[in-house]
C-alpha cells in the first residue's frame, strides 16, 4: 500500500483552511493543496493529483457535494481517491446520504487539529485495506 502524502483540502472559511494547514503540513507532514472552492478544486485538482480529498461540506456557490460530483464529471477524481467529507452536520440521516454519494468517510467540525492528519491516515489505511 502506498502511503497518504498529498491532500486536496476545499475550504471557504480562511481561518479553519489555516488550521488545517498547519494541522496537516506541520504536524502531520503532508503535502497540502488548499481551495477556497469546488471552481478552483476543479481547477486546480488535475495538476496536483491528491492522494485523498478532503470537501467542507456547506460552501456557498458549489457545496462539497456538488463538487464531489463535478470531479467526477470532470473524470479528476477515480474510485482509488478517498473521499472525505468535513460537517459540522453529523446526524444520521444526513451520513447516509453522504455515504450513498459514495463518500469514504467523515470528519465532524470542529476537528482537532492535533489530530486531523491520523484521522486521515486511518481513513487512508481502512480504504486500501
């Protein structure tokens, strides 16, 4: 199995996209690509190819869904890029419905940037596995 290295992160919120910056790059060691949308994801997500993806969830303009979608559309993304949502809306029902759009998995807002990069990691190795 190869190993997590570069994460695709789209965020409109600047102040969570730099936790999660310094979260992911300087405790965890990863190589982070941020977005502040699902347009500049799509733009942007060819010539970075990430390893895993990592989509806020409510974003104005193109959500994390719809830009999950359009990555698919655009063919950017295949079934080996895990997918992980970030929400701060974790009921049930709305889980199933991420799950349906054939998401890998999700990470409740707030996250704990101390520990955000073994979450991925952990997701990264349930997904190969």
């Amino acid at each position: 199995m190869t190993v997590l290295q570069r994460v695709l992160y789209v965020e409109d919120d600047p102040d969570i996209s730099e936790i999660a910056a310094l979260a992911l790059e300087a405790v965890g060691g990863l190589t982070l690509k941020g977005c502040e949308s699902g347009h500049e994801a799509l733009a942007e997500v060819d010539s970075f190819a990430p390893d895993l993806i990592l989509l806020d969830v409510m974003m104005p303009g193109m959500d994390g869904p719809e830009t999950l979608e359009a990555l698919r559309r655009q063919g950017s993304i295949s079934s080996d890029t895990p997918v992980v949502f970030v929400t701060a809306k974790v009921h049930p029902e709305e889980l199933r419905r991420y799950r349906e759009m054939g998401v890998t998995d999700v990470i409740s807002k707030p996250f704990d940037p101390m520990t955000l990069a073994n979450e991925l990691r952990a997701i990264w190795e349930r997904f190969h596995a």
